[in-house]
C-alpha cells in the first residue's frame, strides 16, 4: 500500500521507515528541508537505537521517499499520517495544535477521492471530531475524505520496537470503511496477534494521554514512597519488588529516583488538565496537579541533597553530573530533570561539568553556564561531588576504585538508584540514593575537600549519617 507520512521529526521518521520495513510503499512529507536531505541520504538528526538502520534500508530500497511537496503526496498515496508535533503552549498549559490544524488546511484542498487522513499527533479530547468538520468543508466539491485517529504509543529509546512490536494498536474511527483501510495498514504487525482496538475519534484521543498520566502518577506514587522510606528506615528497591508483584500494580514504570521528564510525559499531563478544565471536570483532575507538583520539586529536592553533600554550600564546588538527557536511550534534553538539577547547582556556585554519551550537543544551546563534556573521567577530575541523574546502563560499569583516583572527595549522589552502591561503597566511597537502605552510618562529613592523598572522613560509609551530621532534611 502506498502511503505518506507528513512530518519526518522523531514521530513521523520513526513511523515512516516502520511502514516502509513492513513492506509499504511511503512517502515522508516535511517542509524542513535539511531533515528531509539526511533522511533521503538514510540518516537522521536524532540519537534513536536502529532507526538509522532501518531508515538506510527503507531508502536503499526505494520503500521509503521524502518530499516537501503536499501535492506530491496527495498524487502518490490516499491514506495519510499526520505526525506534527503538539507542544505545551507558550501561554498555558494547553497542548499547541496549530501544525496540525495548519496541515489539514493544506492537505483537504488537495485530497482525492477515497482519502484517509490519520493523526497519530498527541491532542486533546475532542480535537479530531473539530478537524473531520474543518477537513469536510475544505475538501473540494464531491471529495469526502475522512479523519481517523491512531494515536502513537512509542518510547524514546524503544521506538522501532514499539512499533512494529506494539502493546496495542488504537484507532479511532468513524466508518467501516477507514477501519478497513487501517487494519490493511497494520495488517503485517496485526498478523503477530498485537490487540487491536476499534473505537471512536474521542476515546482513541483520550488513550494516549490517560495513558501517559496514569504513568506519571504511578512514579510520583512510588517516589513518595521513596520519601517515607527515607523517613522511616525503610528501602525503596524491596518496597518496589514487592509492590510489582500484585498484577494490579505491575513493576513497569515504577522507578524511584529523580521523577519524569521530557517533551511527552509533563506536556500530555497538563494538556489534560487544561482539557479538563473546558471540559468542567477540574475538581475531578486535582490530584493529576498534586503529580505534576510533586514531580517538579522532587529536581529541588535533589539539589537541598547534592547542597547538604557539599557540606552546605555549594560555593566552589567542583560537581560532576552524569547525565544530561532526560532518559537513557536518547539525546533528547527537554525538560530533561538531570539539567534542570545541573543548572540549579552552578546557580547556586558550583562548578558543574556534564557528561553525557548522546546528549552534549544538545544540552550545550540550552545551558550553555554549564561545562559538557561526553566523556565521564573529564567531568569527574577534581569532583567533591559526583551526581548519577540519568541512568544509562554504562555508567553502572563504571569503575568505582578507577573513579575514586581522579576525584577530589568520593562522594556520590545516585538519584535514580540503579547503581551498585555496595561496590561504591568497598571502594571508599561515600554513598547516598533515595529511599535506599545504605550500609554503615559512621562520623562526619568533611566539609573542606581533602587533597587527593588524604583520605576523607566520608569514605566508604552512608550518606544518611552525612546528611545528618551536615543538619540537613532528608
């Protein structure tokens, strides 16, 4: 089947050369025309595991072309992705839908009989059912096309599996006729017995988002729990174990640590409460305002931590941060919580070098006070402070006796509580994560960095006895 995608960024590129390895024929759309060069010469501009793969293939094939031409993809196909971004508005907390809107404008002139337009943009309830009419009444004389809604389901680092090895498929539809048309689409991904879901443009809207806050509240739920661990003398890590076998609960998601961020998770969270707010359901969404507040502070807390590790000021602090993207598997740093951390340190004194193995270049434009650097010894030479914010799985293999040579206090802060605190601690360091359980609670912290042949009187013991001893609340 022959089909085009409109919007070649992370969505559209991503579902493209997906449709073209499944056998389609498919055209990606896109008025950005250096995307559209890297794309035709099977490269993208984003860090996302075996898509460049997979994009080579669709173009070396002839699976997969790219234009900049609506006109080219209305002669060449008649079903249509819309892959537009839809980002927070600069004003509120409402989703930004003027690219799609902007699209079905362009395309419904253009279409041919039989079309179907499908968005797989993340809207709020009730958009699609307004753009079936706006896309109805633009459409020339004795052209009907229809409005379909697939949302996407992707995760950054995960896309081309979750695309063509999806936990549901989701369409909104208001005809037989486009149901059709969609399950022809997906037919060779349908074929492995993905659960396929039927439904109507409102409901299909909805998934998505609801989907997305109920996350988001499962990692503000376990990151409270997090802090009365902390409180208690409890440990997270057991709590969470446990807690995931229920079936009603599930372990997945459900990581404590630093919280959520990214260009998806908060927007979607408060395009829903703005929604809901049209909607008169305010007082029915409160608690999703309690989430997203909850998981804001949680970057400030963090920092009152990293600041009480300091001995109290982070003044002329050396602080290495390890990790800048908002998750492992990306170089995405939107609304990244690591840089949000970084840059509250160095305003608050310190010297804060940032590493990161697929995010620097971006982080730079959007921090620039910050020193980045992909390279973990570089940022950690001379630390009194070491910070793990964004777990990538190499930086559990690093080295802690290695580390522990070129720092200048063996201090560390694992906020997202994956890394081997055991093997930290037996080489010297001084260990702090959140809502851990941490061994030893000895002493005090040293306050003023010892030269690097002295020994601290931190080494090898619990953070919880530092935080303590320096006063601060944990």
């Amino acid at each position: 089947m022959r089909i085009s995608v409109i919007g070649t960024g992370y969505l559209g590129a991503v579902h493209a050369a997906c449709m073209a390895a499944v056998g389609h024929e498919v055209l990606g759309v896109d008025t950005d025309t250096e995307k559209i060069r890297l794309l035709a010469e099977g490269r993208v501009s984003f860090f996302e595991p075996g898509l460049p793969e997979l994009v080579g293939q669709a173009v070396r094939s002839r699976r997969l072309r790219l234009s900049s031409s609506l006109a080219e993809a209305t002669a060449f196909a008649r079903v249509h992705f819309i892959c537009v971004g839809t980002p927070q508005r600069a004003d509120s907390l409402a989703a930004d839908v003027t690219g799609v809107e902007a699209v079905i404008g362009e395309l419904a002139p253009l279409l041919g009989s039989g079309s179907l337009v499908v968005g797989k943009s993340t809207v709020p309830v009730g958009t699609a059912r307004r753009m079936a009419a706006g896309l109805a009444s633009l459409a020339r004389p004795g052209i009907c096309p229809e409005l379909a809604w697939n949302p996407e389901f992707i995760r950054e680092g995960y896309a081309v599996d979750d695309t063509l090895r999806p936990d549901r498929l989701v369409v909104g539809v208001t005809s037989a006729q486009a149901e059709a048309t969609l399950r022809s689409v997906y037919a060779p991904i349908l074929a492995s017995g993905v659960p396929y879901i039927a439904t109507d443009l409102q409901t299909a809207e909805l998934v998505k988002v609801a989907a997305n806050a109920f996350l988001a509240t499962k990692i503000s739920f376990i990151n409270a729990m997090a802090d009365v661990c902390d409180a208690a003398d409890a440990d997270i890590l057991t709590l969470t174990k446990a807690l995931g076998y229920d079936e009603r609960i599930g372990i997945r998601g459900m990581s404590a640590g630093l919280g959520f961020g990214g260009g998806c998770l908060p927007k979607d969270l408060r395009a829903l409460l703005a929604r809901g707010a049209e909607l008169g359901v305010t007082q029915s969404l409160r608690f999703l305002h309690e989430v997203d507040a909850f998981n804001t502070a949680r970057r400030a807390q963090v920092v009152q931590i990293a600041t009480g590790l300091a001995g109290g000021s982070l003044a002329g602090r050396n602080v290495a941060v390890l990790g800048a993207a908002f998750k492992p598997g990306t170089d995405d740093v939107r609304d990244s919580p690591a840089l949000v951390v970084a840059a509250e340190l160095a305003a608050s004194g310190a010297w804060v070098r940032v590493s990161d193995p697929h995010a620097c270049a971006n982080a730079v434009p959007m921090y620039p006070e910050l020193d980045h650097t992909p390279d973990v010894n570089e940022a950690c030479t001379d630390a009194d402070l070491v910070l793990h914010l964004t777990d990538w799985p190499q930086y559990g293999e690093i080295d802690p006796v290695a580390l522990r040579a070129i720092v200048r206090r063996p201090v560390l802060l694992d906020a997202r509580n994956v890394l081997p605190l055991a093997r930290w601690q037996a080489a010297g360091w001084a260990v702090r994560a959140l809502g851990t359980r941490v061994a030893g609670h000895v002493g005090a912290a040293q306050s003023e960095a010892p030269p690097h042949d002295v020994e601290p009187a931190c080494a090898g013991r619990s953070l919880a006895a530092i935080g303590s001893d320096a006063g601060d609340d944990w």
